[in-house]
C-alpha cells in the first residue's frame, strides 16, 4: 500500500486547507457488514499532532462502505408493484418506481387507495432490514 499526497511542510495552520490523497493497492478482501454480533468495518482516520501537545493528538475518523460486485453483475432494476387487501373491504395498492437502490437513494413510490369500506385511523409504511444466518 502507498499513499500519495501533496502536503505541506511543517509550519502552522492558520487557515482552512484542503488535501488530495490517494491510496494505490489497497486490499479490502472483506466486503462491508453490519450484523447483530460481528461488523466488518473500514474507515479512514486522520491523526494530527500537535508540536507543543503531543499527548493531546487531534484524531478524526470516517467509516465508509466497501462492496465488492462480482464480475458481469447486472442488476434488473424493474418496478416494484404490491398489492394488499381484505375481500370487498379494502384494496390498495403500493408502487415504486425502481428495485434497486443506493445507500444514499431515496425511495420514492405511490400509495393508492382503490376500495375503502372500512374506517382507516393510521396507515405506516416501514423498511425493515433483514438478516438470517
């Protein structure tokens, strides 16, 4: 692994400042993973140490995802559509506009109410994450 950056020489900050880095060959054989008792976690930490404080190390870290798709994946991003509903009482429907998402996606998607003969008080939609091992 190597890192390249251009960086300053030592001296002091009085300002804001901005760094380009890269990191070349870096392995990450393990893909991302949350569950209820392991994690598989990457991030990338930033240490600053200060001259005149060395005990007092300034350290900030961010986490980020690393998936790794498998070659010739292709994803077939087709509309979702349900529907549910109690026999001459209620029919709605639920679409959404796609089936994949990114992290960072927002799910967008329509509700319509086709037969209503019954009171509604609430109605909640819910995104669960599932994990089975």
């Amino acid at each position: 692994m190597s890192l390249r950056a251009e960086l300053e020489p030592s001296g002091t900050l009085t300002e804001s400042a901005e760094y380009k880095f890269s990191f070349d060959r870096v392995q990450m054989k393990f893909e991302s993973y949350r569950g209820i008792k392991v994690h598989v976690r990457y991030e990338i930490r930033v240490t600053i140490a200060r001259v005149k404080d060395e005990l007092n190390a300034i350290t900030e870290a961010e986490e980020f995802f690393v998936w790794h798709p498998k070659e010739g994946t292709s994803f077939v991003d087709k509309p979702i559509k349900m529907e549910v509903g109690i026999e001459d009482c209620l029919h709605i429907e639920m679409e959404f506009t796609r089936s994949v998402f990114n992290l960072k996606d927002c799910l967008l998607g329509q509700v319509f109410f086709n037969l209503v003969r019954i009171k509604i008080k609430r109605m909640d939609l819910n995104i669960i994450r599932k994990e089975t091992v």
